[in-house]
C-alpha cells in the first residue's frame, strides 16, 4: 500500500516553534499545529502524534541561527527533511503582515508544491573545521578594528609614522618612541598597542590550529590540491572547502559561479539586454577570499619556490591545471585592465574564473581518489 505523506513546516526560534501540516494533494487543506517548544524532546513528541502506520513524513524549515540540529536530529531517525534558503523563498509583494503561524503555513504550502530550494547541510566534522575558520575571521576583524583605532589615537595628536608601511619592526620601534606630555595618554597609547597584539597574536594561534585540524581532516587531500593554484593559500583553500563541502554537487562550473555570487547581475527586456554587477548571492566568505586570490594574478605567470613547494606531492594532471590557470588568467587581467576596466572588477572576473579551475581540479581528485 503507497504511503500516505505528510508534510510538516516548521519555523524554527531560539525558544519556540511553530509547525503546520498538509497532506500531498495539491487542493489539501494547510492547518496550523501551534506553537512547541524548541528542544528535540518537543519535536519527538510532536513526530510520535503525527506519524502513523502508513504515513511518511517530511519535514522543511528555514536555515538560520538555530544551526542544523533539528536536520540531523531527524535524519538520524530516518525522516526526511530539508532545509531551504531563506533568501530563496517567494513572498507575495502585497502581503504586509509577517507573523510565525503565518509563515509555517507558507513554508510548508509552498514545500510541498516544490518552489523551495534546499541547500547543502555540511557533515559535522566540516562544519567544525568551518567554525574554527569563521572564528580566525572574526579575530582578524578584531585585529583591523583595533589597528584603526591606534592609528586614529596617532592622528589625533599629531603623529605619523614617516614609513611605507606600517605594522612592521620599524613601526613598533617609531611607537616605542613617543612620549605624551601626561601620563594618562602615555597609559593609552599602551593600552592600544596591547590590543593590537594580543589580536595578532591570537590570529597566530587559530591559525596554527587550522593547520593541525586541516591534517587530520577527511577533505584534506582537496585543501592540498587547491594550493597548487596561485594566490591560494592554507586559509584560502581550507575555506573553500570547509564552505562548499561537497564540490561534485555543481555538475558545471557555471553553477558553482552562480552560486557564489560571482556571475553578474542580469535585467533585461524584449531587445534590451542589462548586465550589472555581481549578483552577491549565496557564500560571501568564499566570495571574498577568491577575490583575494584573484590579486596574485596581476603579475606575470610565474612558478615561484613558494608555488612549487606546495604543489609537492599532487597529480601531474593537478598542477597542468594550475599552470593552464596561470597562463590564462594573468593574460585575462592584463586584457581587462588594457580596455579600460577597473581594477576591482577585472579582479572579480578573475575569480570568477578562478572558482571554475577549482571545479576542475576538484574533479581530477575525484579521478584520483576513487
């Protein structure tokens, strides 16, 4: 006997969740369920009340600050469930009122007309290496931060260091020097160059976990191979991965461009055709540092002792990939830059480019390993 299935919307909160439920037929009735609590003793006593002899039940709600325990939670008992972009989901342009019943409702009616898209949910080792990078993210934020304010303490009082660059042995020297006419500012002016480097020092430290943990990981072997790109290095290769995950998911590197946010924004009409910039959309944090890594390609391709090291130990098929990249991409900038466009955006070309030669090389350590 086919089961029946039964579609549950949730609308997950730090304290509560509000369900709603339908059946498969398209002219089935949506009804509310109320309000539960959020921890998964709620939710058990919420599938043990739902589910029956010869119903199947799926489960939808919306990524967001709760994580993915309810997804892993469910999947563990075999129950399906999806978890869908929020940024993805139709809303009505008319519709004014927002409440959590309401939205349940609309979850759960559009899920099961299949206008959802679901995203990918990373396995738990991933998503650990991916707090650990996140987390080294969130320090270097801290680190610029405090660096603007020294330098901002410094202008006030009319110093400037006369060098080229700052931050160097002989930046600190040049502070080591400066004497305040009271002691007050003396003790401040300490007080900010402690703050710059204990954040430094603590980018150090994090960083040197995410090599330890990135030796130890399953998708180690991707990270390697990604280095053999030029411009990315451990903590870009590591953060690609550990925000992808599995690449082999985009069946063309086109798809991978566009779910980074790297092709460009598009509205046209009738003969009309307007492109602007990129779309922006999907993962900002793999976005930004292959933008990073585009900036190594102003220069002429080149394998650098650098470059050669890392590429120690990778397929021969890997690194001819890595030089094809070179090759085309330093051309590319140096085009881009001759008809006149900025540097900003020939950059951004590149990694766009860049993100598709990471698709290839992803597919050549598929080959491999299998």
């Amino acid at each position: 006997m086919k089961k029946k299935i039964l579609y549950v919307g949730l609308d997950v909160h730090k304290n509560t969740i509000d369900a709603a439920i339908t059946n498969s037929r398209s002219n089935g009735k949506v009804r509310s369920y109320g309000k539960i609590n959020s921890t998964l003793d709620a939710l058990d006593k919420l599938i043990e009340k739902l589910k029956g002899t010869n119903v199947e039940l799926r489960f939808v709600y919306e990524a967001g600050p709760c994580g993915y325990q309810i997804y892993r939670h469910l999947v563990s008992k075999n129950i399906s469930c999806a978890v869908v972009a929020p940024s993805m989901i139709p809303k009505r342009s008319g519709d004014r009122i927002k409440t959590d019943r309401r939205d349940s409702i609309n979850l759960v009616r559009l899920f099961r007309a299949g206008e959802l898209t679901s995203i990918y949910v990373p396995t738990i080792e991933d998503e650990a290496i991916r707090d650990l990078i996140r987390c080294r993210d969130d320090i270097r934020r801290f680190e610029r931060k405090a660096r603007q304010r020294l330098l901002a303490f410094l202008l006030r009082h009319g110093y400037q260091y006369s060098g080229k660059r700052h931050w160097t042995k002989g930046f600190y020297n040049w502070l080591a020097t400066i004497k305040f006419p009271h002691p007050a500012q003396q003790i401040a002016l300490q007080e900010y160059i402690d703050t710059v480097n204990e954040c430094s020092q603590r980018v150090k430290r994090v960083t040197q976990q995410i090599q330890a943990h990135v030796e130890q990981w399953s998708r180690a072997p991707f990270v390697k191979a990604y280095q053999a790109l030029r411009g990315v290095s451990l903590i870009v290769s590591a953060t690609v991965v550990a925000e992808i995950g599995d690449m082999s998911r985009f069946s063309n590197p086109k798809q991978l461009m566009a779910y980074l946010g790297l092709i460009p924004s598009e509205h046209s009409s009738g003969k009309k055709v307007r492109r602007g910039s990129i779309t922006k959309t999907g993962n900002s944090h793999v976005r930004r540092v292959l933008v990073e890594a585009g900036w190594s390609y102003r220069m002429p391709a080149r394998k650098s002792i650098i470059l050669l090291k890392r590429q120690q130990g990778l397929p021969k098929s890997v690194c001819d990939i890595s030089w094809k990249a070179q090759t085309r991409l330093c051309a590319r900038y140096r085009r881009l830059i001759a008809r006149g466009k900025s540097r900003q955006a020939t950059v951004t070309a590149i990694a766009r480019e860049l993100s598709a030669f990471m698709w290839a090389i992803d597919k050549q350590m598929q080959l491999t390993i299998s």
